[in-house]
C-alpha cells in the first residue's frame, strides 16, 4: 500500500485536462480537454491506455453503470463509446450552435447531458432525446443528479445575456416529466449545487456571498434561519455533499474549505488549518474544486496556490500535493484514489488506506 499522496498515475496531455473520470470498478481512469484525444489508462498493471479520437474539446466524460460504455461530451455533440475497444455506438448534438457541458448516467442507465440552456435526458441505446428541459434565462452554471437518478439540481445565473441582471436561482426539476418541484432564489447568481444522498435537500453557494440549503420539492430554505444567520463563507463558488448525508463541504476565496454540518450549516472544521500563533490573516490561494469522500470522513479541495489537500472533517491535513492549475476534481467511488485534471494533463493520487470504506 503506498503512503497517502502518492502520486500513482501521471495522465500528459497535450494541453489542459477539464474532464476526468472512474470507471464503476476502479480500475480505468479517463482525462480529456482541449485537445481532441479523449484517453482511457489503467490505474497499475493493465490494459493499454485507450484513445478516442473527438471533433474538438473534451468538456465531460461518464462511465455507464456498468463500466462498458463511455460517453463525452465534445463541443455540440454527445459521444457514446464502447469503454474497452472504444467502438463508436453512436453521437450527435443536442442543439445546433450550442456547446454540450457536461455529461453523466442514470442509475437506470440513461444519459443526461448538459449546455448553458439545456438539460437534454438521452436514450442510451439510440441517443434519442426522450426529454428536454430548458432555461430561460441562461446559464446553467452546474447540474447535479439525485442518487436515485429522479431528480436534477440546476444552478442558473442570470448575469448572462442582454439585460445583465444580477439574479440568479437553484431549481429541481422531475426528471421523468421535467416539472419543476422547488426554486430557491439569492440576491444573485447561484454557482453550484448539490443534492443530498436521500434527494430530500440541495446545498448551493450564491455569488451574492451565501451558502444555503432547501427543500428539493418546495424550495423552502432549511439553513442559514433569520434567527441563525450565514457564518458567510467568503465568495463561495464550488461544494459537496457528504455521501452519508452528514457533512457538506464548501470552497471560498479565502483560501478556506470549510466543513458545515449538513443539518444546521455549523462549520466542524476548515482546511488548510492555521498553526498555532498564525496570523488570522494569513492568506491562501481561492479554493475552486472540493469533492467529499465515499466514505465521508474526509474531504479534497484544490486552490489557485497550485496545492490539493486531503483533510477530515476537523480540517486536519493527511496530505498536500503541489500540482499546476486544478481543472477538475473527483474521488474514485471506492475511495482509494484522487482523480486531478490540470491545465497541462491529470494526475491520480493515492488515497491509500484512509480513504476507503
């Protein structure tokens, strides 16, 4: 077993990584970006790294829930590959001049993809459209999926297009029928959110300097209360959902990633932790990737100082790993490893055995 922040796999590419994935095993890990060449490598001893060629940048990449097929999404198109041979099983776009941002699968196998104003849910055998959900006025900043694959979480920010308001809003949609169940609406525009394991919740972060939490169905805020209010996470632009439904992780410009317990938005913890008689305005680089655990003891966030660190929910450090610019963030679903996309290729981390579990 290698030493926790181990660096197992180093990914080049010729350029920057934006897009990274783990395959349901383990085992494969997949990287791509702006160069056309989306790449499959074992993690160890394996198969040979597999190549996908694609018409431009690589923007998401999903496994299928079982491993044999990878989809992409590249500019206008959506991709379906075989994982293992990368055969073609189909492509296509989803709206003519409009760049597809994120792609990712259903428990129940069908594929959900993503542009500024469009959440499109595919047949994965035909790649048909069986439905669309769309946005007015754009952007789509995030998207997240609910566990059971029901629900889907929008982030919107308004600030885009003609009038440039500053406004913004989290919407949960049936994903079955595309009927919006809850919104909740900030001072301005919502960056991220996240569902809780149970789909019951959602966590956003807001550019008017909130963190919130909401009722999936009725958009009825939970935390931060009027009697309670925000602990004000700096500038908060990127968060996570413990698994287990505990802890929720966020990211802020002050070069914090804070802990909150998922119930009452308290902050446990922070990383990196200041040493004993440190100034409290000793600064660190913006965080801008977190990503928690399966196991939900720890936490990773990677800042603009070029650094990822690992830490547990008191904010205690088990490693940092110097890397370049921080693309794209992701645990493997087991936990052993820390998948990075960077802006000159990816990097694989080993977790060792804190992690898993």
């Amino acid at each position: 077993m290698s030493e926790p922040g181990t660096v197992a796999l180093r990914a080049p590419q010729d350029g920057s990584v934006q897009a990274i994935a783990f395959s349901p095993d383990n085992k494969r890990f997949a990287g791509g970006g702006n160069d056309p060449l989306l790449r499959v490598r074992s993690i160890g001893i394996g198969a040979p790294p597999l190549e996908v060629t694609t018409d431009g940048s690589v923007t998401g990449i999903a496994f299928s829930p079982d491993g044999t097929r990878i989809a992409v999404a590249d500019f206008e198109q959506v991709l379906l590959r075989d994982s293992t041979t990368g055969t073609a099983l189909w492509q296509g776009p989803l709206a003519p001049g409009t760049s597809v941002n994120s792609v990712r699968f259903a428990p129940d196998g069908q594929l959900i993809a993503a542009t500024d104003t469009l959440v499109a849910v595919l047949d994965q055998a035909s790649g048909e459209t069986t439905r669309r959900i769309t946005v007015d006025p754009p952007l789509i900043a995030d998207v997240d999926l609910s566990r059971d694959g029901s629900r889907i979480a929008l982030a919107v920010d308004e600030r885009h297009g003609g009038n440039h308001r500053h406004a913004g809003s989290a919407r949960v949609h049936d994903l079955a029928t595309g009927k919006e169940l809850g919104r909740l609406t900030p001072q301005d525009a919502v960056l991220a959110v996240a569902f809780s394991p149970d789909g019951l919740r959602v966590l956003c972060c807001a550019a008017d300097d909130t963190t919130r939490m909401f009722e999936a169905e009725t958009g009825k805020q939970v935390w931060p209360t009027p009697e309670e209010p925000d602990e004000q996470v700096t500038a908060p632009s990127c968060l996570a959902f413990d698994p287990k439904g505990k802890w929720t992780v966020v990211g802020g410009s002050d070069g914090f990633a804070r802990v909150l317990d998922a119930e009452t938005g308290i902050e446990r913890g922070r990383a990196p932790k200041l040493n004993p008689g440190s100034p409290e305005d000793q600064s660190f680089g913006a965080v801008t990737h977190v990503a928690f655990s399966p196991n939900g003891k720890h936490a990773a966030g990677a800042s603009v100082d070029n650094v990822v660190r690992l830490f547990n929910i008191e904010g205690k450090e088990l490693y940092s790993v110097p890397t370049e610019e921080v693309l794209a963030l992701r645990f493997s679903p087991n936990g052993r490893w820390l998948g990075v996309g960077t802006m000159n290729g990816a990097l694989v981390i080993d977790n060792g055995e804190a992690d898993q579990g």
